[in-house]
C-alpha cells in the first residue's frame, strides 16, 4: 500500500494514478459501474475503501444511469462524490449529467476516453466526451498519469468553489493513459488535505440549510437559472488558473491554466491538440524545428470552460494552424476546430486553419502523421478560397495524401 | 429441406469465450433446439446486449444484432413487432440481464411478446474480468469485493414468477440434453419465455463445474408447471432445482393489437406492403 504520509514516487497505470487522486481527495460516496477500460479505477477504490485505507461508502450500482444517480444523491447532502466511466457508459448517463451541473452539483468524474458504437470499438477517441460538451460539465483532458493525478485533487477544489458549483469531468485517453504504466508522484495527504479543505456548501439539504431539491420552473425563470450555470462556468476560469497556481506553489507542478504552450511563442504553424497525443506532437515539433521550421504545440486542456481568449493570443500570431480532432461532428468538422475557429474569429489576424480528424477508434497517430501535418499547414492555400475549404478537413491515416 | 445444425452456425466466425466456458454448450444447444423445429437461418433474429454473452448473436448465420448494453430486450421487442414472421431471440447475462438491463424483464412479460430470452449466469461480470454481478454469492471474493460480496444475490425465478413470464424454466450447461428440451419448448412456446441457464466460467470460477453439480437437483416427478405456488415454494428452496418452473398460455403482445385493431375497425392490420422473408423464398425459388 502506497505511504500518502511521505513523498513517493510509484509506478501505476494512468487508471490508478486517478485511484491514488481520489483517495487523497477524501470523498465520502463513490458509486461506479465497471466499463473497459475505465474498470481498474473501480477495482482499485473498492479495494481502498474495504481494507479501510480510504474512508468512503463504495456503491455497488447495477448501471451507469444508477452510477450518476447515486453520486446526486450523495451530492444533494452535501457529500463529496466521485465516479467513473466511459464511452456508452457516459452516454447513458447523459440524463444525469445534466441534472447534475443544473443542481450545481460538484460531483468528479472521470471518463476514460473511448469510441462510440456502432461499430464496436474499445479503443479510444474524444467522441464520447465531446458529445457531451454541452452537459453543463467542465472538461478537462490530461497528458499523462501524472496530469491525471493532479487534476482529480485540482478537480474538487474547483468545482467545490463556492463561485463554480459546477461538476468536473477528468478525461483519459483509453488505454493510452489508461492502462500505461508511468512513475508518478504521489502527493502527501497533509499537504492534500490543506490545499483541499473538505466539501462544504449552502447548496444542500440538511437541518442547517433546509431545501428542497429538483423544482420546476416557469417560461419566467427558467433563463435566469441557466444564466448563472453559464456565468459559474465562465467564472470558473479563473478559479481553474489559481487553482493551478496554488497547487504548483505546493506542489512543484503546474499546468499553465487553461491551454499549455509548446514552442509557440516564435512559431508559424501551431497545431492545436488534446490529451495524450499531445506528448507525440512535442516530439515531432522538435523534429520540425531541426528541419528549420518554426512549429508549435497548443495543448488545450480544457474544453470547457473554453479558453476563448488564450486562443485568440496565441493562434492570430501564427503563419497557420492546424486542429487535430480525435471526433467528428458527422456533416461538418471536429468539434474542437469548430470551437478554436469561433474563439478567432473576434481576432483582426485570423489565419488560415486546417482540421485534422484522426485516432477514431484508437487508430494510432504516429511522429510522421504529425510532421505531415505541419507541412500540410505550410502548404495551407492562402489565396484560393475554394481551394481552401476543399483541403480543409483531412482525415489522418487512411492511406490517403492528407492534401487531397 | 431439414436444416442441420451446421446451417445456424456462422462461416467465419467462430467463438472466442475462454476453453471450457459454459456458454459453448448453450450456443449448441440452442442452434439443435433450432434444427429440430426447422426454423429457417433465414426466419431467425438472434439479438445480445453486453458481456460475454454479447458475443452470442455473432455466432448465427442468420439475422443478428449485437446491441447495447442491457437493452437487448427492448431491441428485441422493436425487432419482433416490426417483423413478426421471425423467430427471436434474446441472449443476456447475469449483468446485461439482471444489473443494467433488469427493468426490462417486467415489462417483455407484461406485454407477453413471443421471444426466447437465454440468460446464462456466471454469478460475475466476466468480460470486464471479474466485478461482483447481482448473483455473485454472498461472501464471494471479486475484484469489487475483495473482502466479500456483501449484497444479497437475486432470486431470478422468484423475479420472474412475480413478473409473471409466461414460461420459465432453469437449467445449466452441464444437462446438455434437458437444456435442448427446454429450449425447443421455450422457442415453441407463444409468448415471452424464459431460459435461465447456469453456466460455467472457468476463467473466474466464479461458477465452476463442481459447485453445479453438487447442488442442481431436477424438479420432482409429477410437479406441476401450472401451479404457480409450487413453482414459487421451489424458487425459494436452498437447492437450486432444474427444469419447466412455470408455464401458461396467454395472448402475445401481437395477438394483443390484432384483436384490438380488429374490435376498432373491424379489420387486421394490414400485411400487404411487407412481405415476409418466407413469402419470398416461396414466390421466387
């Protein structure tokens, strides 16, 4: 068993690294179903909780739908809560996922990154989550076993703000960082302990805060309630980059807020990324770079609350810029180029952009592919407009030129 | 032509549960319950949700769908209203059965909707290797549980009597024989039956060959299937008895809407646009 008293360094999946975060997060409730490739993160809390090392009740749900339930019912008395899922999974939490960021209902989850049927797929890709942009949740998508560690204990200090109250999605790329092995740092509980402070919030049923939860509302009131949600998400960028700020200064890691930056400050082409393939595009950026040309990375790490205004200062001073989605919005483009492109469009320099939809159903993402990226966005036609919407949207790895 | 059994197994694939899983003999027994009532490949739906038993439909040279998680049945029930010439049926687990998809089971038999529902009971969520499942025994070590299943498991028969299935029998897949017969009655039968098989996992040993054959008696000579009290008094019993629990003749759900349509407009429901699968053949071979 892993000492949280002293400064250790383990070896875990990405999986467990989550396990290790909660555990130093003390929730009270965790309900979770298991999923692949999520199922390790349950294997390892239920068994933290029975040999007592992790004080919390461990529910034993028969489904994701009751997994989401069970975790806002524990909320709605102020409990911390936590569960875990993935793919159709957190499809069929879709209901709950609502309620819970309408309740103001700090729950965290983690999503571990996977296709969606039809066809079957267990590998990963960003279309589950990003299907569910609009649930009202924050979303973050970490790098490495390390990020996600550090993100599940950042996670219920941001939600849990009194300012937030929003419920905080953690994603890890299936497999990719799910099931790798990597040394990771494990924080120690006093330390955890005073940089997360326990759940606390007006927001709840009790005998000191009486309620009742779950109302209806009028075509009169109904927007107001959804203006707060909107400006708790809004405001929550700045609870998320003192947070960083704050566990860096504990913790000697920091994630730099909302997007990390990889070389871009004199670069001509940025090629925006999420999640593990991140750590590929640095690599092939400094391959790039040997080559003489000025390329860059734009680890988006949240996307939502989006970080509209790091965009705009980073992207407009690039020649262009390439988005690479492991989703699709079927009939238009990846849902993160529609994203980067509206946060541009406020910009005097908008540059030229191209989206690259790859990794679908855990389709490997090579060095290359990446470095054919950038000289595809060299290449990017700047003049021809027909052109340009034609190469617009490429999709990586098919045997096919990523030009045509 | 008399179909054989080779005419429902697919061409290509073939199955991949673990040497030694419970599930190859159901598969073999379901497909000769099929060749000795001469359903057609080509008037089969076989549909599966999630787990090992998913893998199910794949293993049909026939029409099969492999669904999602828990919601076989509704699929199912889409299935056969759509296409009421065809034999269906439904294959589940413990977990896509009982855990995620159990709503369902109730309201199969409310409507009494003509399907076969196979669920074959490992007492574990075995394709995710190994989490306590709503039939894990108490005291059970899983990968959930590591210290002991602490829920109390479900009464399956107990559930379905209660939900008033029209035709419920248990068997394992060590009675390779019984569990043909039970499956040629169940697909015969009108209306929603049940199949409840117990079936080994040998990767888990959640349920292992021993633990069945000590403890599967056959209901007694004489037992009545239409006695409903009876089939509870043996649900409830320690032992886990085999064979027909439970059995009575009520309209299907197809049934149900043809004397509804019939009592409203005084004619059927118009078959005249779709032509069966069967009607077909016959017209064009």
């Amino acid at each position: 068993m892993i000492d949280t008293r002293k400064n250790e360094s383990v070896f875990v999946s990405g999986d467990e690294a989550v396990a290790l975060g909660v555990r130093l997060s003390r929730p009270q409730v965790i309900s979770a179903y298991p999923i692949t490739p999520q199922t390790i993160v349950v294997e390892r809390l239920s068994e933290m909780v029975e040999d007592g090392s992790l004080d919390a009740k461990y529910i034993h749900v028969e489904s994701e739908h009751s997994a989401m339930s069970a975790a806002m019912g524990a909320s709605s008395v102020g409990a911390r809560a936590f569960t875990a899922t993935s793919s159709q999974g957190l499809l069929y939490m879709a209901e709950g996922l609502h309620y819970a960021s309408g309740g103001r209902m700090p729950i965290v989850m983690m999503n571990a990154n996977r296709s969606l049927a039809l066809p079957w797929s267990i590998f990963g890709d960003h279309r589950d989550s990003m299907s569910m942009l609009d649930s009202g949740w924050i979303q973050v998508y970490v790098e490495d076993a390390q990020e996600a560690l550090d993100m599940t204990i950042q996670a219920y200090r941001i939600a849990e703000d009194p300012s937030v109250l929003t419920p905080f999605m953690i994603n890890l790329d299936g497999f990719i960082l799910t099931h790798t092995y990597e040394l990771v740092e494990v924080p120690r509980q006093k330390e955890v302990d005073s940089y997360l402070p326990p759940f606390s919030t007006p927001n709840k049923m009790s005998l000191e805060t009486p309620k009742s939860m779950g109302f209806s509302t009028s075509p009169a009131d109904n927007m107001e309630f959804k203006y707060q949600q909107h400006k708790a998400m809004m405001d929550s960028m700045e609870v998320i980059k003192k947070a960083d700020k704050e566990f860096s200064e504990m913790f000697g890691r920091s994630y730099h807020g909302l997007v990390d930056c990889y070389q871009c400050d004199d670069a001509e082409y940025i090629l925006v990324t999420a999640g593990s393939v991140t750590g590929t595009a640095r690599v092939a950026v400094d391959t790039m770079r040997i080559k003489g040309i000025k390329a860059g990375v734009l680890k988006l790490r949240f996307m939502r609350p989006f970080p509209e205004q790091e965009i705009r200062n980073i992207l407009s001073g690039a020649v262009s810029y390439g988005v690479l989605d492991k989703d699709i919005s079927f009939g238009y483009e990846g849902t993160m180029f529609t994203n980067v492109n509206s946060a541009l469009s406020g910009s005097k320099n908008f540059p030229r952009g191209m989206n690259f939809v790859g990794g679908l159903g855990g389709r490997d993402i090579s060095v290359q592919d990446i470095e054919e990226m950038f000289i595809a966005l060299q290449k990017c036609p700047d003049n021809a407009y027909g052109d340009y919407i034609k190469s617009r949207v490429s999709f990586v790895n098919m045997g096919v030129n990523i030009n045509e | 032509m008399k179909t054989q059994l080779q005419d429902y197994k697919h061409p290509e694939i073939k199955p991949v549960w673990c040497p030694g899983c419970g599930d190859y003999a159901v598969l073999n027994a379901v497909q000769k319950a099929l060749a000795s009532l001469e359903v057609k490949p080509h008037e089969l739906g076989v549909v599966s949700g999630i787990g090992c038993s998913g893998r199910f439909s794949h293993y049909f040279n026939s029409y099969s769908l492999h669904g999602t998680h828990g919601r076989a049945l509704p699929i199912a029930t889409g299935l056969k209203t759509a296409r009421e010439d065809l034999t269906v049926l439904v294959a589940g687990g413990d977990g896509d059965g009982l855990a995620i998809g159990g709503g369902h089971i109730a309201h199969a038999a409310r409507k009494n909707i003509d399907l076969t529902y196979i669920i074959m009971d490992n007492t574990i969520y075995a394709l995710t290797k190994g989490q306590s499942s709503p039939t894990s025994h108490p005291g059970a070590h899983t990968k959930t549980a590591p210290y002991g299943v602490y829920e109390d498991p479900l009464n399956p028969i107990a559930m379905f009597l209660s939900y008033d299935v029209s035709f419920i029998a248990r068997t394992t897949s060590l009675k390779i024989k019984e569990m043909e017969k039970l499956l040629t009655d169940a697909i015969r039968h009108r209306g929603f039956s049940i199949v409840y098989v117990m079936s080994p996992c040998v990767t888990h040993k959640s349920l292992t060959y021993d633990d069945i054959k000590s403890h599967v008696p056959s209901l007694p000579e004489g037992y009545d299937p239409t006695d409903k009290f009876e089939a509870f008094k043996y649900a409830y019993k320690e032992e886990m008895y085999m064979g027909l629990f439970y059995k009575q003749e009520k309209p299907t759900l197809n049934e149900r809407l043809e004397s509804i349509r019939k009592e409203v407009t005084g004619s059927s429901y118009n078959k005249g646009h779709t032509m069966t699968t069967s009607q077909i053949m016959e017209e064009y071979l």
